[in-house]
C-alpha cells in the first residue's frame, strides 16, 4: 500500500467509524423494531418508541462524540494516535466526518424506516400516488422541498458544530489533572455559548445589513440569511477543530 | 543516535526524570532498567515524543522525536489497538502510515509468534495481546524501537517466544532497540548496553559486558546490588 496522505485519511477515518458503527446500528435496530411491533404486530404499546426512534439520531451521534475522544485513552489508542506521523488534524477531521456519518446514516434510517411503515400500512391505501407526484412538483410543495433541504443543513451544521465543541472542550479537559470533568464541561458551555452568540450575532447583522426585507412573503424561506447561518456553523466547526488539533499537537502528553 | 541533555520531567510534585544527560549508543540493543517508579516509562515516553520535558531535551537522530515518528516504533506496555479490530485490520491500518513496514517480516513473525491475522483482538489472551502488539511493532524495519514493558504479566512460554522474535529479525547496527523491564534475567544475554535508572536519574550505563568483567558478576547481580529493593 503506498504511503500517501489520502491512505492515511482513509485508514483514520475506517478507524473512526469502526468505532460509532455499533451506536449507528443499534438505532437502525430500534427504528425497525418499534415500527415492525406497530405496524405489523398491532402493538400499540411500543408506540411511545416513536419518541426515541425519532430523537435518537439528534442525541445519539453527540454520545458517540464524547466517546470518540474518551475511548482513545480508555482504550490506550492514544498512544497509537501519538505515534503516527502525521498531526492532529486530520485526526480530529476524520473524527468529525464519522460522526456527520453517523448522523446522516441514523436521521436516514430512522425516518426512511418510519416513513417507509407509516406509507405502507397507513397511507398507501387512503392517497393517490398521482396526487402525491404533482404535490411533489408544485410549487408548494417545491417551497417543502427547499425549506426541508435547509432545515437539514442546519441541522447538520449544528451537529459538527456541537461534535467540534465535543471535541475541544474535552482536549481542554485533558491539560489539567484535577477537575477534569468540571473543566470540561465548563468549557463545553463556554463554546457554546460563543458558538451561539456569534452565530445569531452574526446572522442577525447579517439580515439587518443585506436582506431584502420586503421580498419576504411568508411561505418563501429566507434563503439568503439561512445559508450565511449555515457558513457561519460551519467556520465556527473549523475553529473548533483547528484549536482541537493545535492542542493535540502542541500540548497533549501521556 | 538517542541523545538526552539535562531532561527533567516533572509530574505534579513528582520528579520522574531528574536531569537525565546521556546518549544511547546508535544500533545496538540496550536494556533499560530500574524499580518501579524509577522513571523507566517516562524515559522511554520522551525519546518516543509522548511527554513533553519540564527543562532540557530529548534529540533522536538530531531531531525532537515527534519529527522522528516515522522511524520510531514505540511499544507501550498496555494495549494501544482498538479491542474490535483483528489482527489483520490493524496490520492495515500500519501498512497505511509506515513506509518501514515489512510484509515478509510481518507474514514470517506471525508463523513464529502462533498468531493468525483473523484473531479478534478483544477475544485473545493477554499474552497473545502481547504478542500481536510486538508482531506489529517488529514488522517494521524501523531504525529505532522503544520497549516498554513487554514481558509484563506474560507467562515464561510467550516470554521466551518474544525475546526470539526480537533477535529473529534484529538488524545489528542498523536498529536501535531499548527495551524497559523488570525480567533482566529475561534478556541478559541479549542486550549489549544497560542503562540503570534509579529516582529519576541514570545511576549505571555501560557495556554489558564491560560491566561484567568489570564487577565479575551478571547483570542480573549487579542490577540487585544497585538496588536493594529491585524484584531479582
């Protein structure tokens, strides 16, 4: 196998997701258990469920960030991390794409297989599919379709940005040997505090400055000022990585 | 070459390297010695680039050992590989970052070590764990390999098939092996250099067999009366 950066980025990001495929999993289990007992088996007392099959892939993936970071020294990794020749960056990189992947797996899974349930065995009979074609092609349902994109990619934004505030707050944790939780989640506060001041800082600036307030109407989204949101979420998870990586680098010891 | 100068390694108010100036000799295998809490580990640590000194510094080649990742094989003594993983996937993971890597020499030492690439890391015994971590570090041809520990909580069998398979594939003068333990007797006959920490401090560090025609006893005797409290 040659030695290149990308074999290397392949190999930790392989790695990474090694070790968030069980969470990954065991929520598509669980989306397919509690749809298969209701749907299938009539058993309407499983229907809670719902409730965690649909929240599942927004909290779950945060579990796995904290334990990403927590299991390279449970686990003596670390000292595998540390010995390779190659910087905290694409570490910690490949760490946030696993949990982007694990997120976008899980909110697929979980709402595919409901969606999939909930058509089949309740709507399939009662809507024509014609109509739903042309809803599909309208333009109210083309607006759905937009402000579903967006809201997703928020989503996803927040959740690196969450996973990259994960990530350092626990590298902060790691410099000092009293205290660590409390500095930790001390300093997960912090940044998400100034994660969100920025942001919405930011993004209300922006509207204020540059949106065009009255081609507003309602059912439109505002595209402009989401996607600046979106940008900001996003240089803000760079941040986060960049100063994650610098520690790694600069000041982790075992 | 391995080179310290005045390095100090200051753990809260633990002193675990005490101005430690001394240059391990280039392609030789040297044991590294000491009682518990010594600062054996930490020793090792600092030349690997895992530890950052207090005061003085740690030059391998030349170069802060971070820059020397690629030609450093540093074997700790707890598990460093995901428990999930086979041998076989963490051989890929090696093969990916290694240029030194040595596919004959990894094929040959897993025939010598009785080890099979499908084993599950988290379903073998410890010494078999042992094994695997030492058939990993051993597929490279790396120009310096750091050993900390590695007959720790091994039976005597496995013991012996280790120390086999350092010398099976040693390049003398080409390799620099240092290996921290407590079984001197393990591998007295295999090192040619000793270094005897003691608090911190380098308290012995010569030829072996300088040493032993020096003070007509074995290492293993020398190490006990160097140190009262040592385990031989």
């Amino acid at each position: 196998m040659p030695i290149t950066k990308g074999n290397m980025f392949k190999q930790l990001l392989k790695k990474e997701w090694d070790m968030v495929k069980a969470e990954t999993y065991f929520v598509l289990a669980a989306a397919l258990t509690v749809n298969l007992a209701v749907a299938v088996f009539n058993i309407e007392q499983v229907a809670p469920l719902y409730a965690f099959v649909l929240m599942a892939p927004f909290l779950v993936p945060l579990y796995s960030a904290v334990q990403l970071f927590r299991r390279e020294w449970s686990e003596g990794s670390i000292y595998l991390l540390l010995s390779l020749p190659i910087n905290g960056g694409p570490i910690f990189l490949t760490k946030l794409l696993a949990i982007l992947l694990e997120f976008i797996v899980q909110v697929a899974g979980s709402f595919g297989i409901t969606f999939l349930f909930v058509y089949l065995f309740q709507v399939a009979d009662k809507v024509d599919p014609r109509w739903a074609l042309n809803f599909v092609f309208s333009e109210r349902g083309y607006l759905i379709i937009q402000a579903t994109v967006i809201s997703w990619l928020i989503l996803l934004g927040g959740m690196a940005l969450l996973a990259s505030a994960l990530f350092l707050s626990q590298s902060l944790g790691r410099l000092v040997s009293k205290y660590r939780g409390l500095v930790t989640f001390i300093s997960f506060l912090a940044l998400l505090w100034l994660a969100g001041k920025t942001t919405i800082v930011s993004t209300a600036n922006y509207v204020f400055n540059f949106a065009d307030f009255s081609s507003f109407s309602p059912p439109k989204w505002p595209v402009a000022s989401t996607s600046f949101f979106i940008l900001m979420e996003t240089l803000i998870t760079a941040a986060y990585i960049t100063a994650t990586a610098y520690i790694y680098n600069t000041k982790l010891e075992l | 070459m391995i080179r310290f100068e005045q390095a100090s390694k200051r753990f809260g108010s633990t002193l675990a390297l005490n101005n430690i100036t001394i240059a391990l000799p280039e392609g030789k295998i040297i044991g590294l010695f000491g009682p518990n809490g010594a600062g054996k580990s930490t020793f090792l640590k600092a030349a690997a680039g895992l530890v950052r000194l207090s005061s003085g510094e740690v030059t391998v080649n030349d170069k802060p050992p971070r820059q020397m990742r690629a030609h450093l094989a540093y074997l700790p003594e707890q598990n460093t590989l995901p428990p999930t993983w086979t041998i076989k996937r963490a051989a890929e993971f090696y093969r990916a970052f290694f240029a030194d890597w040595d596919e004959e020499r990894y094929h040959n030492q897993m025939d010598f070590l009785n080890l099979r690439e499908d084993m599950k890391l988290a379903q073998i015994s410890r010494g078999q764990l042992a094994k695997a971590q030492l058939l990993l570090t051993l597929a490279r041809r790396a120009r310096y390999i750091l050993l900390d520990e590695p007959f720790s909580g091994i039976d005597i069998m496995a013991r012996e098939e280790i120390t086999k398979a350092l010398i099976r594939d040693y390049s003398e003068g080409q390799q620099t092996i240092v290996i921290s333990t407590h079984e001197i007797d393990e591998i007295e006959n295999l090192v040619e250099y000793v270094v005897f920490i003691d608090s911190g401090q380098v308290a012995v560090f010569g030829d072996a067999d300088e040493l032993r025609r020096q003070e007509h006893k074995s290492i293993v005797a020398i190490m006990k009366e160097a140190f009262g409290h040592a385990n031989h």
